[in-house]
C-alpha cells in the first residue's frame, strides 16, 4: 500500500515544497498542541490536542492492516487524526461535542477538497470590506453577544468596534466553506485581541501579570491567519482527490454512537484518540468567548448541557453532587478513589470526597468507553489511547493502567508506551507539590488495546 501522507504526495510530482507535517521529537515539555502549531490544517485552531500529527501518522503506518478502511477518533477535538487519516488514503469518522471544535474539524475535512480560489476571493474581500467600513466610519450592526460576561471588558474599547465589523461581515457571507473558514480564523484569533489569556486556562490579563490590550490590528491579524490557511489549502489541492480517504465528524456525543446507528459492531480498523485528561481542563470554559462570540451558546445552561455531556464532566460540575459510585467492577481502582475519598476530608467538596466524585465519573465513563472500543473494533483491530498519569490529593492516578485493566476485562490486549514525560503539570498536580509528595514524574502514554 502506498501511505499517501501530505509529506509523500509533496514530494511526488504535485509538489515541490516538503511540508514541516511531522515534527514530533518526544520530549517536549509544553502543552500538545505546541506540536500542532507549525503543521499544515493542525495549525488553524490551538486545542490541548493530547497528541500530534505525528503520532497519529505512527500509528496509522504500525497498526492499519488493511489498504482500505475506518479509523476512529471518539473524541476528536479539530481533527488531528482524521485530517491525517484522510490524507493517508483511508475513510474516517470523529466525534466531538464542542462546537467550536466540531466546526473546526468538520471545515478541515472540507476544505481538504477544498478549491483554494475560494480562499483568495475570501480573503481579498475580507480586506477590502474591512478596508472601506473603517474607511466610513460606518457603525457595526453587530451587537456583543447576549449572555457573555466577562470579569473586566473582554475586548478594549478600540477593539470591540472592530470585532463587530468582523461580525457584520460573516453575517453577510452565504452559509458554506467561506463562512466556515472566515469563523475559524475570526475564532482562532478572538482571544489574541481580548484581555484574557490562556495561562494554559482562559484567565484575565492583568490575572497573568500582563498589560490589557489595548490596540490591536483585528483586520491584519484575521487575514493573516485566513492566509496561513489559504496557503494549506492550497497545498492540499495539490493531491488528487480520489487519493484521500473520505471524512466524517458527527457533532454529538461519542457515546451515543450505536444507538444512533452512526457506527456497527466491528466496523472500525483503527482507533486514534486523545479523551480528556483526568486533569480538570475545562474544555467548556476555555473556550466560552469562541462558543458565545460565534454564536454557539447564549446562556449558562447550554454550557451545563456541555459540560454533563463530556467525558468525565468536571470537578465543578460533580463535585458536590451526591457520592458517586463506580459502575463496574474492578478492586484497584475502587480501591484507588476510596483512597482518594479519603484525603483531607475536613475540606469536603474541596478535599478528597469531592476530587473522588470527579474521579468516579471520570473511571465510569472510561468503562463506557473501553467498552464501547471493544465492541466498534473489527478483530485483530487496535485502539490506540494517549493518556497520562496525574495526581489527584497527592495520590498518583495512572490513567494508563486503570484503561488497561479495563481492557483485560474486556478481552482486549494491552501495550503502553511512555511517549512523554513531564517536568510541569496543572493544578492538581501541583497541589500535591505543595504538599511535599511530588516525588512522582507525569507522563503521557500511548495505550494499545487490540481486539483478537
Ligand atoms: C484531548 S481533546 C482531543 C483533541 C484531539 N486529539 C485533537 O487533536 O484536537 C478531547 C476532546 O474530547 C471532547 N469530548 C469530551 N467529551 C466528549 C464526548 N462525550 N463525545 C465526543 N467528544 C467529547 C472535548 O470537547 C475535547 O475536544
């Protein structure tokens, strides 16, 4: 099988330039998606990404066995797999429950067979209509989005009417890939020119020891994201059509994907995927100015609606709630968050009993995955699951081990390989610094389960 990979079809005929696709080098210490960040479509939107291109391409050249067939991501964030699963020739599907990732992944997989024209008039238009509205003075009939609060002005006064230009100008645009392309790169910039920051979650500002914005070029910023991607796209023409996979990306919860009938008993050849971490990111919160600015979200319930939906919810979400028991049986682990409960019980839904609801929730969900992974993969198939280890109350949760265990149960083999390890952590973990029991290193690891 020829593995028809971005970097491949550049160098075959189409292309002249190689493309900077895989960059992966194992032993970064920031965030994933700084690996994503110079690469072709990874590039467009940052998203705590779990891996990058790389690994993904890895594993499609290690595990898939057939010329033709599906790789998964249950959990797809903007599409780092199924962009590379695409380009490599084979069918993919993802699932995603934010939107403003959803619509990330979903234009991606478009714009792959995308007409790079259609960039170049967007952008051309974009600048001139920019161009002549602040030439005009003329008045946004954008308003701020009803239902978003911000702590200080989320945009400086010298930005906001910029913004609602931008605003008024997608509002003109036709439903479609422009549109789509022009809302990601409006988007994926939104929080450059805003006085907050991602510290790596979304803080103020002034929170993070840095000055407010108070002057910014929104115009030049946006074109230049729009040309990075023009430039992609562009780069993506370049491979025949009938060379990529065809691509699919369900906005709705992974979970529900047999019931609805999205997905067969045994249909998927390979699984790629990144769930979130046991590590409280609040993918709902961090991205509140991308869902209300956007348009995705006008109050507070449909953020809740979210936030029940994700895998694992969040500590907020479940910490005072009622105990939550496990849904399954397997004595390491209900030994692992009885221990948990167990800390620092005096601070209640702060201590122990309220990190152990979310780690209860976080461990019945991963049953309902590991589950559902045995029943989508075709025999002799492989899920490949990038997780890490974190440390809940001083405790060290291996994620890792708690997946395989699950997978044993389910009769799935099981392989880990340490891709990373991490100096820093996040919050959890450095609580437990602080309480002098750090002596633990925190990895990532790439959890093989294969179905026989
Ligand atoms: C670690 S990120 C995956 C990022 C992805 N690997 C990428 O390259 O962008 C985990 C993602 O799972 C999504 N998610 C959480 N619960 C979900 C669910 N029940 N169904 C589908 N997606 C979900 C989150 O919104 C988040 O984008």
């Amino acid at each position: 099988m020829t593995q028809r990979t971005l970097r491949s079809m550049a160098a075959e005929p189409f292309g002249q330039q190689q493309l900077p696709l895989l960059q992966y080098t194992g032993d970064s210490s920031g965030p994933a998606f700084s690996e994503n960040r110079e690469e072709p479509f990874h590039r467009w939107v940052n998203w705590i990404a779990g891996f990058s291109a790389d690994l993904v391409r890895d594993c499609i050249k290690d595990y898939m066995k057939r010329e033709e067939g599906l790789v998964l991501d249950p959990f797809a964030g903007v599409g780092t797999a199924l962009v590379e699963a695409i380009v490599a020739g084979y069918d993919a599907i993802g699932f995603e429950i934010n939107p403003f990732a959803a619509l990330t992944a979903r234009t991606k997989l478009e714009a792959l067979r995308g007409n790079p024209k259609y960039v170049d008039d967007l952008l051309s238009q974009f600048e001139s209509w920019m161009h002549e509205a602040q030439q005009q003075g003329r008045e946004p009939a954008s308003a701020p989005p009803k239902g978003f609060r911000s702590r200080i002005d989320f945009f400086s006064p010298s930005i906001l009417p910029q913004v609602l230009l931008v605003m008024d100008f997608i509002d003109e645009l036709d439903s479609g890939l422009r549109r789509d392309l022009m809302r990601i790169a409006f988007g994926s910039t939104l929080v450059s020119y805003s006085n907050y920051t991602y510290e790596p979650s979304l803080c103020t500002r002034p929170g993070a020891d840095r000055p407010l914005v108070e002057e910014a070029d929104v115009k030049g910023i946006i074109a230049h994201k729009l040309s990075q991607m023009r430039k992609d796209i562009e780069q993506a023409s370049r491979i025949p059509t009938s060379a990529l996979g065809e691509g699919t990306l369900y906005h709705e919860s992974f979970f529900g994907c047999v019931h609805t009938g999205r997905l067969k008993p045994s249909s998927v050849d390979l699984i790629v995927t990144s769930p979130p971490y046991l590590n409280n990111y609040h993918y709902v919160r961090n991205t509140r100015p991308h869902l209300y600015w956007l348009g995705f979200a006008e109050s507070r319930d449909e953020l809740r609606e979210l936030e029940e939906e994700s895998y694992g919810t969040f500590w907020q979400t479940v910490r005072n709630g009622p105990r939550i028991d496990l849904q399954f049986d397997l004595p390491e682990v209900s030994q692992l968050v009885d221990e948990i409960r167990s800390q620092r019980t005096e601070k209640g839904q702060y201590g122990g009993p309220g990190w152990a609801n979310y780690a209860a929730r976080y461990f019945n969900d991963s049953w309902r995955f590991i589950q559902l992974v045995e029943k989508l993969l075709r025999p002799g198939s492989t899920a490949v699951v990038v997780v890490g280890n974190h440390i809940i109350q001083g405790i060290n949760v291996e994620v890792d081990r708690v997946l395989s265990e699950m997978g044993h149960k389910c009769g799935l083999h099981s392989d880990s390989h340490i891709l990373r390890k991490k100096r820093v952590g996040d919050s959890i973990t450095n609580s437990s610094v602080r309480r002098g029991s750090a002596d633990v290193s925190l990895y990532e690891t790439a959890v093989a389960l294969r179905k026989s």
